[in-house]
C-alpha cells in the first residue's frame, strides 16, 4: 500500500503534463513502516535520456545519491520514483521491468494528448519476473482538514 | 584484504538485512562474488543471465566508479569501501 495525498499526486500528473511529450521522472521520498509506506516530499529529477526523453527515461547514480542525500536531510527515505508514459497507458513496459529495483514503488502516469489521466504504482517481484500492482491510498494533504 | 561493501536499500532484504558487509578480497571482482556467494538472492538484481554486472547497477571502489578503473579486476587494499549505486531507468514501450 502506498499512500499519496492529493497535492503531491497532483504535482506528479503537472509535471507528466509539463514535460509532454517526453516522459518526466523523479524521485519520491517519504516513510516505509513496513506494511505500508507513505510519499511525504517530491524531488524532481532531469530526464539524462537526450537521445529518446519521449519514451525513455534515466536517473544516473549521481542524481540517485543527491536524491538519498535530499531524503536524508528531510528526515525520510527515498521510497520510489516517479514517471509518465506519454500517450501510452500507467502500466510498466518490459523496459520497465528489465531495469527495474526491488523494493522500491514505480508510480506510473499516463498523459495522453498532454492531459496527464490515470495513475498507478507498482513493484517489481523478488524474482524479477514481473512487476506487481501497488494499491494507492488516496490522503488529504496534510493540514488540508481544519 | 578486508573491504567493506555497501549495500543499497533496494537489495538489503537479500542481505540479511544489512547496509554493509565486510569481506576479504583482493579486487573488486572477487568481493562482488563473495556477496553474491553468501547472498545467491542478489545474484539475479547484480548481475545478468549471462555474467555480466546489469548496466543499472554502478559498482564505485571508495568514489571512483570502475568503470573508469580497471572494471571488476580492480585491485582493492585493506580499509576500501565497494559501494553499489542504483541508476534508475524505465519508460513507455514504443
């Protein structure tokens, strides 16, 4: 279970609308309590994919370390990462899979025409042989209920 | 030579849980494969069917990635850290 409030969901599908058509990418930092784990901050990253950004995208170990480094200063852990499929649906391609990590949640959405629409989160299974869907909690954000 | 190996959180579960390791090795090559001979589990994230280190994976002797060194036949001394260093890579099947 990965649970998401609405701004931070909201500023993932701006920035799959924003960087339309190529793909945007990033990381997503926040709390893992074992049963279930929580996005508490974003830290945006650039796509290193020059030569094909519209369906590909890549975070190089130094953006991995500055992004464990940003997670460590806020006080959290570096969860998952963030990207859109550009006029294709939120669900992993076999690229995905082939370079994907364990452990971590791959939130995936979907902008089609620009319009950033669904969103999904996923893990890749211990034996790497697929991907498996991550149930979504929708949350307020916090301070949102008064 | 004892080195010391860092673990990423990703593949600590196959690790028994541990952020680092220690081993005694003479290069970089030969501690990777005392990792994944204690750890058979991290074997299928390190490496591919074939042998060979994934390209995702980065392997840095204390902050050099070994790529630019002498690869996996890397000499390693006493007190080196081995540190794996995700990159992260996906996107939409076209």
């Amino acid at each position: 279970m990965l649970v998401i409030n609405s701004e931070i969901a909201q500023t993932i599908r701006d920035f799959g609308a924003r960087d339309y058509p190529n793909e945007t990418c990033g990381a997503m930092l926040g709390v893992d309590g074992g049963d279930g784990r929580e996005v508490r901050a974003l830290f945006p990253l650039t796509n290193r994919r020059d030569d094909s950004p519209r369906n590909r995208f890549s975070i190089t170990a130094d953006d991995f370390r500055a992004a464990e480094r940003e997670a460590k200063q806020q006080g959290l852990e570096l969860i998952g990462w963030y990207h859109s499929h550009p006029d294709h649906p939120a669900r992993p391609s076999e690229y995905d899979r082939e370079h994907a990590w364990p452990w971590y949640s791959y939130v995936i959405v979907s902008v089609a025409a620009g319009k950033p629409t669904d969103m999904t989160s996923w893990q890749l299974s211990d034996d790497r042989a697929a991907f498996q869907p991550e149930d979504i909690a929708w949350a307020v954000p916090p301070g949102a209920i008064k | 030579m004892a080195v010391k190996l860092e673990i990423p959180t990703a593949l600590r579960q196959f690790a028994g849980k541990q952020a680092t390791v220690e081993f005694n090795a003479a290069t970089v090559g030969d501690a990777l494969k005392q990792l994944t001979g204690t750890y058979a589990d991290l074997r299928r994230h390190l490496y591919t069917d074939d042998g060979r280190i994934r390209s995702f994976v980065n392997i840095y002797l204390n902050d050099e990635d070994i790529r630019y060194l002498q690869k996996e036949q890397t000499p390693t001394k006493d007190g080196d850290t081995i540190s794996i260093v995700p990159s992260i890579a996906g996107g939409a099947r076209i």
